[in-house]
C-alpha cells in the first residue's frame, strides 16, 4: 500500500468562544501512534487548567505482514458521550486525513451547550484547526533502524543525506540510524547501504 495519502501540512492552533466557552483546536502531523500520544499528552501539559482536552487521531500502522491499517482514537475526556471526541474524530474521517492528531482545549464558560451545541463547537474547533494547517498529499514511509560499525558509519551516514532523508543516530557499541524511507525506495536504498559497506550492516523495520 504505497499510494499517497492525504495529512495535515503543518502544526496550527485556532481558537473561538461559544455561549462563554473557549474552544482551542491544536492539531499536528504524526508519524506514529507514539508521536500522536506525545502531541496528547503535550497539549494536556500545556492546558492543563482546562476544563477538558479531548483528542482524536488516525495514523498509519505497520502490521505483521508488511500490510498497512489505520488506528482511530478518540475519547470524550469528561464530556457527555459521543459530544466530543467523536465529533473531531469524524471530521478528520471525512476529509480523508491520515497521520494526522487534533485535540480540542476547551474552558468552561458556566453556559450548559447540550450535546448539540457540543457537537458542532467540538466539529468546529477540529475542522478550523485543520483549515488552518492546510491539507497535503505525502507518500507513506517505513522506519528503518541500520545498525552499524563506527568503520562503517561514515558511509552510512552519507548514503542516508545523499537521499535527504530524516534520521536520527546514537553512538553507543555500535553506531543506530533511525531512518524515515518512502515505503517505494525502501528496497533500493537498502541495497545501496549494503553495496556500499559490503553487507557490513544490519536493517530492521523500526
């Protein structure tokens, strides 16, 4: 399952107030269910005088058989059932949005909005935020871990940025690159690090 999908292009928050109530919309591309569970926990750091923080994500996962699926998230995080997280959720189902995490801030204003009015402010402040972030086609991508010498991590160093992907390395025995690779180029780039160090690495899916 190597065709485009469709994500948020950037970070945003957005912001407005209903019957006295404040609603923020954040919401930020995510690789991972890890990085969406990051961008959550984050936002509920932050906001943490709020009076709920409801998040809603759909990211991309790997399965066992090298397949791809999606793992949708929400959670009402104190409201009425189905009046909030859900609401988000849908409005990243109907544009088509993928690797993508919203979570909506939300001050009481002492005005009860029923699970209506909740609906449509809770749809609103995700679908501004999204509006706001604008919307991109991207390609899906593996990670990959290559584990190396310290001989050899040089030239593994430098097949990953003649490629321009993102990485992240440690040194500790021996040097690791997390590698973020386009799931079309992952076979070819693999081949070129074990061309260019004679089979002298190790690559596993991160």
């Amino acid at each position: 399952m190597s065709e485009p999908y469709r994500t948020v292009a950037d970070e945003a928050t957005t912001r407005f107030v209903v019957s006295g109530s404040e609603f923020v919309g954040h919401v930020r591309p995510v690789g991972s269910v890890d990085a969406a569970e990051t961008f959550v926990a984050t936002v509920r750091e932050e906001y943490d005088d709020a009076t709920h923080n409801v998040p809603a994500y759909r990211v991309r996962e790997g399965g066992a058989d090298g397949g791809i699926f999606l793992r949708e998230y929400s959670n009402d995080d104190g409201e009425p059932s189905t009046s909030a997280g859900k609401p988000a959720l849908s409005v990243l189902e109907k544009r088509g949005l993928e690797n993508v995490a919203v979570v909506v801030t939300r001050y009481y204003g002492g005005t009860n909005l029923g699970v209506g009015g909740l609906v449509r402010a809770y749809s609103r402040a995700a679908s501004e935020a999204v509006e706001s972030a604008g919307v991109r086609e991207r390609w899906p991508h593996d990670r990959l871990v290559v584990t190396t010498t310290y001989d050899d991590s040089g030239t593994v160093r430098g097949v990953i940025e003649s490629e321009g992907y993102d990485f992240d390395a440690e040194y500790a025995e021996e040097v690791g690159f997390e590698v973020r690779v386009p799931v079309a180029e992952r076979e070819a780039f693999c081949d070129r690090l074990r061309s260019a160090t004679g089979g002298r690495v190790e690559i596993t899916r991160g």
